[in-house]
C-alpha cells in the first residue's frame, strides 16, 4: 500500500530575521515533511527576506488544511506574507489573444501534449479570427470586440472581465492581446496578469516595436515576459531573450524571427509563475529558477 | 619564383541600377583580378547598392595606384562612393581610455599575440592609472586630465586632438573612455570613432548602464559596439551582444559580468570595422560580416 | 501596366578560375538581368568555388527557359554543377515523423500561417497517432508501419518509397521520424532528405541523445539539422544549437525543453535549404546564410 | 564598534532522511548564525542529498574551530561528507600552462584587478615562452620541460608534483597545459585539478579538436571547463559554452574565435570552484549556480 502524501511547495517573505529558515524547517519537520528543494535570497537594501521551499507532507489532501492553519502561528511571528501550494493543483488559466496566433498556438500544443499542466477554462479574443483554432482543442472562445470610443471600450472591457470571472482563473496570460488593459483591470488581477512584449524592454515600449528595432538599426530583437501594471509595458519583468538579426532581415523577418522568441520567452516566464518561481519585489522580481 | 600579387577589398556604395556587379565584375577581371569574396545589398527603400570585394590582383604594390585610376571611369559612370584597400595593409589605431582597464587588456593581448593586426601608435587618457600596463607592451601613453569648466574641457579637447592627429590614426577606438567627445572631434574624425557602450541600446543611454539595469530589473545586460557621433550613444550601431544576469546580482556582479560581453562585443565590432565589413546607411549600418 | 518579371536563384559549383564572376555576371546583365543578391566561396584547399546568385529577370515565365538553355553554354566553359530556380516555386515537402509531434505542428502551424512557403502533399508515419492533428490541417495521412523482420522492413520502406513517389516531393522532412532509412533511399534521394537529430552531433549518435547527455553530465543539450547518408547521423551537417540545462533536470525536463531547440533548428535548417542556401561539400556544407 | 562576525560556506552530503535540512538549520542557529544563501539537491535515483549553506557566524575567526567541532556530531549522526569554510578564504590556485597564453593572461588580469579573489602562488610550464608575461605581474614562474621518453616524463612530473606541493595549492588549473597529468597525479589532487578543453565534450576528445570540428563540419564550436580523472577529457564537466562559426572560418579562425568562450568557460568553471558551488556526484557535478 503506498503512504498517502502531498508535494506542497511554501512560499514566504517577510523582514530579515536570524533563525526564520530554521524555525521553518523545523516547522515542517515536526509535521513530518521532507524539504526537498530550496531557495532563498535576502535582499540586503530592503533587509527583506524571500524563500520558496518545497516539501513532501505526509497524509491525505486534507492535511494542507493542517498545515495551513499550523504555520499561521509562525507566520504571524516573523510578519510573513505566505502561500502554500499543493503541486499537483492544476492552475485555471484564461488566455487572451488578438490576431497574431504563434504564442496561443505554441500554448494550446504544448497544453495539448502535457507539457503544461494548466485548466484552459476558455480563450478571449478582440477578433473573431482564431476561433477554429481554438475551438480544434475542444475550448471555448469568447469573442469580445473592443471599440474605440471610451464608453465602448469600457463596456467591452467590463464584459471581458466578466467573462474573465466566470472563468475563476488563478493566472490570465495576454499572448499578443493589442489592447490595453485598464488600470482597474489591472488593479483587479495584481500580478496574476502575464504579457509577452515582443521586445526586448526597456528598449520600444508600445506599438509596433519591430518596427521601431528596424528604424534603431539594432543588431539583436528580444521579447519580453512581464507582469501588467498601470504603466505601460513597465511591470516587473519576469524573463527575457534575444535572437540575432542582419541589415537584410525587413520588419516581416523580424516578425517571423521574433515568433520563435516571444514563444520561448512566454512558456519560460509562465513556467516560472505556475512553479511559484516568482516573487514580486518593488518593481522587480525575485525569480528563483533554478 | 612567386608571381607578385596584392590581395585587395574594394567597398562601393551606388544609386541601384542593372548590370553593376558585371560592369565590376568585368573590369576587375579586365585587369586580371580574381574575386574571392563577394557581398552585396541592395536596399529597397532608398533604391541604394551596396557592395564589398575582395580580389587578387596580379603584379606589383603599384597595381594598386594604376587599379584606382582605372576604377574611377567606372566609378563616376555608376555614381559611386568607393574605396579600395590592401588587406594587408595595418591600420594604425589610436585607443582612449579612462580607469576600467578590461576592454584596453584585452585589445593590447590580442594585438601582442597576433590576433589582432593593426597599429597602436598611442594610448590616450584622462587619467595616469593605467600607465604601467601601456607601457609594459612598449607604447606610448599619454595623459590628459579632462577637467570640468567649459574652457578647461575644450582646451583638453584639442590637446586630445593634437595627440590623435599626430599619431595619424585610421580609426580611433574610445576603449571605455568615460568623456562625451564634442561635435567637432565626432565631426573631425566622422565614422571613424569606435566606442563601447555597456548597455545593450537603446536601453540605457547614458551614464551608469548597470545600475539603471540594475533599477528597472532586467534578465539580461548588454553591450552595444556604434560609431561615435554627436547624439551621445546613438550612432549607427555595428554590433551587440547580451548576458544572463540573476536577481542576486550586485551592480558590482553586474559590471564584473559585463566585461566579457564588452570585450568580445567591441572585439567583433572593431574587427569588422578594420575589415571594411561595415558601411554606415543613414543611421543604421550595413554589415557584411558573413 | 506591371512589367513581367522573374525573381531568378542561380546556384552553381565549378574548379576556380580567374573571371568566373565576370561572366557569369556579365552573362546575366547581358540577358537584362539585375543581380540583387551573391554569395560565393572558393574552397582554397579543393580549389573549388561555390556560388549563389539572387538576380530579377525581365520577361515572362518562359524566360527562365531561354536562360537555361543559354547558360549552358557558361556552364560547359566553366564545367559547373548547376541549377537555376524561380523564387516563386514552392518545394513540394513530404514530412515522415513518429509519435513525438512537437516538429511536426512546429512546420504544419508555419505552414498554415505562411511563414514556410511550401506545399505539403502528404504526412507520413510508422504510427496512427498524428492522424487527426494532420487531418485538420487538410492534408493526407499515411500510415505504414515498419515491422521488426528484415523483410517485413523492406516491404515498409518501399511502401513508404512509393507514397514518398507519388507525391512528387522536391524535399523529404525527417521530422522526429524514429526508423532508420536503408541505403538505397538515402541513394534515391540523396541530399533531399532532411533530418532533426535531438543531439549536439557528432555528441550523442544513435538512440536517445538525451539519457546519454544525462549519463555523461553536460551542462547544454543541442540538436542538429542534418542531411541524411547512409552513416546514421554522420550526414552533412546543415544547423545546429544549444539549450542550457541544470543538475536538477531530468530526462524528461531535456526533453521538453529540447523541443523548443528542435523545432528552431529544424525551422532555420529548412529554411536554408529551401532558400537554396545550402551547397553539400564532401561531407560538409557550404552555408549562404547572409 | 562593529561586532565581528565570520562569513562562512557549509558543504556537505549525505544519504537522503527526513529532517536533515531542519537539523542544520537549527544548529546554525543556535550557533547565533543567520543563513544567507540555501541550495539543496536530492538525487532521487541514488537517494543522496546535498546542501550549500551561506551563513554569518558573530564572534572572531577562532568561531570556525568551534562551529566545526560541535557540527560534527551532527555529521556523523547523518553519515554526512561535509567541508565549511570561511568565505573570506583566499584560496591558493597554481597555474600550468603550455604555450597558449589567452587563458594565462585572461585569469591573471582578472587577478590583478581584484575579479579574482584568489593567490597565485607560481606559474608552472613545459615552455619558457609566457616567462615574461608573468614575472611582469610579479609571479613566480617555473620551467619543467616534458621529454618524450616514459622516464623522463616521469622525472618531469614528479618535479612538478614537487613545485606545485611546494606552493600548497588548495586548487590546480590546466590553462591550456598540454601534458597529459599522469594517474598518479591526477588521485594526489583529486577535484582540485580543472582542466579546459577547447571543445563541447564528449564530442572532439584529445589533440587537436578545432582540427576535428573542421573536418565534421560543425556550426558551433565550445568549450568545456572539467575536473581532471584518469580518463582523458572524460572528467565530471563543471561548465561548458559553444560559439557559431560558419563555413568560411578556417581552423586558424576557430583558434581565434575559440578563446573568448574558453576564457569565459574556463572564468566561470574556476569561479563556481572557488565558490565551493561544485560538488562531484559519481562522474557528474551538481552546480548550485545560483
């Protein structure tokens, strides 16, 4: 008969202390758990302290309730923000797509085959184009247009919303959505909004980036992997990359070149997030990827 | 006996139209050339060619005078701007530096050993720190305080000036050298000043790159090898490069890791410069490094 | 009125010479030809020159006729391999693939999007699996698989010869397509065949590349483009690249994220080779790809 | 008035059990310490774990002694193989070069200017070649020629053995010394002896690889930075880097362009040494990198 057990993964900050790693780990030992990863960083301005640790509990599911209510205590004595995970929760994912479908197609097919372990309630879109796509994987596709006058677009954004509610999503990943998100709806899902930006940031913030490494002249494009804030395309940044690029190459190569890396980007920074690899810090993110 | 023969580079730039590259091609081969090394671009937009040669050209070092006196019937038939060079012709290369050594090792090793084939009539500097390094490789170095008044700045200027003209540089190569070169020394010496900037632009312009990386929380930190002109760090860039950084990383981690990318960024850059490979357009430049 | 015109690719090899690029340059302005794109390479050891020119035609379709039929003339004074083809032409490819289908939607999603400008007449595999992935594409499935006896296997393989036949394919796509082809199809379509190896080569021959990458502990995994020869993975050697990996990586963790290595590899080695950018040399290839 | 304190490192493996981490951590402390950084491993196959522990100790330097004789009950009770060290340490590091001086020069530049936080107590060779470019850092430098014949050899290396035990060396680089160290050398410093090799091993073991990358053919030559065993290039790899090359690049260009990723390779294999981040897990390395 195989013991009944729950890989847990906790993550915690809180000011720097000494003894908080071991009043955890001693913690987690007294309720039988074996640490089997760990990772920690101290940032030595702030004087904070940041650690994702993951364990093995045993018991049945129930016990993460335990736990939970346990560790509430020494939360409460180092003044941690926390969470604790069961790594086997499937998180509820709501993909949002415009037209441009290389990041939706290269999720839908790594969900597809397992690589992703996500629930894909259903996909959002401002056009009516990628339906059929989306529709082959068995998902619902909502169509929300968004207008451009303010009323319009406030009423679409609210029905966006709502339909972004019903879908009770832990994590809502903007895979090339050419809208931007209001501050409200931004305020709303806090650092659970994720956004590939098909350049390498801070460099060409807003439209058309290709389009702006082209007339820079630049000899390398990027994507970048980033949380929404309020402003534009300055959230904390959680992955990047480049790929090389030659005077010949028009903004259409950049644009075919690019897909490889906006793609490869969004599924690491994704990744990052669904492991609780990330830690938002300030405008910056503690990103314990290893 | 060995045939006398020079190995030449010939770099043009025209207004397109058909029949070039034969009417070239044909008059190199007219003069018993034999092209070894052809690149060519043709861009679209402004309608401009633009090509790189290299040949064999039987005979002796005069060939060459008898060859560019020839070209220019052709070359006035086509419109073109041109030059012709003997690949084994050293450049002599003037390096400025102020106090970070590594781009300035790096450059004097490469040289000493043979790796790099040019001439270093002088090292110049706005402090004496790095004296004993020039020196040990047997070259000359000279100081030039840059002080801070107007007056001051300008008369160390044309001092710099006096010291780069006497050493009758080729190119000039701002090896980490921490001073704004005014418009009439960019002007002076136009497309021929090389500089390295510790940023992967146009993300941080300007003073201390790695600590304004180390602010907005970028993945990755760069370095952009560009041609020196009157907007500070925004000349025509001939090569780049990046590196992974990580949240623990210090600016301290940041400039230390910066080095090797700085170093095999202008290492690059220069020797496609000393190699006629890159051709400035507009801002932008083409480079034909393949 | 839009004046009729043909955009030409000229690829040719000969012994070198003095003035092959004056005649052949010469020979295409002669027929109004402009040339916008050339590559060349002299092999100094073989005394062998490769050669790829981009050039427009004035005329109709036909004209390419005419000029085949006059090149000849060229090609015999020169005694040049050679082939001449309209960039329009779309290759006729044939995909084999297996189980693993990340390639295999990586090119069908290219595909569809008109990224990869080919036709696809057929897929085909050893298993049924990718059936319904291939079929909502619109394009035919065949399923043959290949029997552990040697008769049984060369009644496969001449099965699958003759489906490959029918489909007239200019380029065959080993896209994870885990037999090993026998000598005579490498023969029958030498240097058509194109396959992805899940390995840095000539590191990791043969069967799963990635448990022996984990059984000798290297720090990035590779894969490898190459052309297919009777020596299993030892053909020439189109693309290759890396993907970093950790201790704390599994089998399965390469695997999934050398897909993403695969699939690029494999994208930019077809590409090349579609663009007639690859010339075999021994067994090594001579790479335009600037 | 600043209270002491000491920066230590704790290393240590043992058998996989519940509560290791907890114990450890507990007993730091209670020693007063405050952990700092935390990298653990479990290798599930071989059911080991292996931990990397930062952590300030308050009290003078004679706290280490102390720390190591109480950590040592806990060690045996968990059977661990364990090291701690102050990071303040200087490790002694000889270098033994050959004739190739770009990773000598690299390494000592990067000592001079305080990168490298280490003391370089001689420079051994089997030429008299680099002689002046170390004395000029004020470096010791010792000529051992290898012969041919086995007696000589052996002489040879019984007198290196003999100058690097005179220099007390916590850790011995290869910079490019190319002399096969004996096995008796090679069991004297087990993992102390890092080695760079100038290819992407296991591909291209022995002499001469950018010879045998030339003739496969390769798109990306690398370098491996590896712990010396008895089996030729076959030690467990600590890092390793690749860079792209194309066809035109001769073995002469490959040397050239080979030695920045061996420098760096070789910069970033000694660094995570010195940081006591490698641990040798049978013939692999763990590398707690981050």
């Amino acid at each position: 008969m195989k013991t009944e057990q729950q890989q847990l993964r906790l993550i915690a900050s809180c000011p720097d202390r000494v003894g908080i790693l071991a009043r955890v780990a001693t913690f987690i030992a007294g309720m039988g758990g074996n640490i089997t990863e760990a990772n920690q960083y101290e940032d030595v301005r702030s004087r904070n302290f940041f650690m994702r640790y993951g364990f093995v509990l045993p018991g049945p599911e129930s016990a993460l309730d335990a736990f939970k209510k346990d560790f509430e205590t020494v939360a409460r004595e180092f003044e941690m923000d926390w969470r604790v995970r069961n790594v086997a929760y499937r998180q509820r994912v709501v993909l949002l797509v415009s037209k441009f479908d290389h990041c939706l197609a290269y999720l839908l097919h790594r969900w597809k085959v397992g690589d992703l372990k996500i629930d894909i309630p259903c996909v959002i879109s401002n056009h009516d184009t990628l339906r059929e796509l989306v529709e082959w994987y068995g998902i619902p596709y909502h169509y929300v247009p968004v207008p451009k006058g303010p009323d319009a677009k406030q009423a679409a954004f609210e029905k966006t919303a709502d339909l972004i509610d019903a879908a009770e999503p832990d994590t809502i990943v903007l895979a090339r959505y050419m809208q931007i998100f209001p501050p409200w709806l931004c305020e709303k899902y806090r650092y659970r909004v994720i956004n590939i930006h098909h350049s390498f940031l801070p460099s060409f913030i807003g439209a058309k980036p290709y389009h702006q490494a082209e007339e820079r002249g630049v000899k390398l494009i990027g994507a970048t992997c980033h949380y929404v804030t309020e402003d534009l395309d300055q959230g904390p940044i959680i992955e990047q990359d480049v790929a090389r690029i030659r005077h010949s190459d028009t903004i259409e190569d950049m644009m075919r070149l690019g897909k490889d890396v906006e793609n490869t980007v969004l599924a690491r920074g994704l990744r990052y997030h669904l492991e609780d690899r990330v830690i938002v810090h300030g405008n910056k993110t503690i990103l314990f990827n290893r």
